[in-house]
C-alpha cells in the first residue's frame, strides 16, 4: 500500500483568500482596445477556417461521389 502523508502547510480558509486576493492583483488585464482586437482577430481565424473546411469536405465529397459511380447525371 502506498503510504498517505499529511499535506505540508495546510492554509486556513481566510488566508487562503487572502494569497488569492493578493495573486489575483499580479494580473495584468488587458486593455479594451486589446480585447477587441483579439476578438476580431479570432473571428476572423474561425471565419477563414471554416471556409477552408467547407471547401476541403466538398472537395473530398465531390471525390469520393466520382470514385463510387454516387454523382452522374440522371
């Protein structure tokens, strides 16, 4: 069996919140005008992606339909 040690400087809850409130001051939050670029800098990745995605599945669909016999004309 593996042996269980106690946990080493167990911290009081109020302290807890304390080193949490103090880390939490550290945080460098970004400014607005960051936010907003960011935002639309990832809208515009997703954008482009999914573009990219549609035309690959419909390029391999297309593909797959010839190499099956499924897309010929009626």
């Amino acid at each position: 069996m593996a042996d269980i040690k106690p946990a080493k400087n167990k911290v009081s809850p109020v302290k807890y919140v304390g080193q949490v409130r103090q880390e939490a001051r550290k945080v460098v939050w970004p400014t607005s005008r960051e936010t907003i670029t960011t935002t639309i800098l990832v809208m515009v990745m997703v954008i482009l992606m999914g573009i990219f995605f549609f035309i690959v599945d419909w390029a391999l669909a297309t593909i797959i339909k010839l190499f099956l016999g499924l897309g010929g004309s009626a």
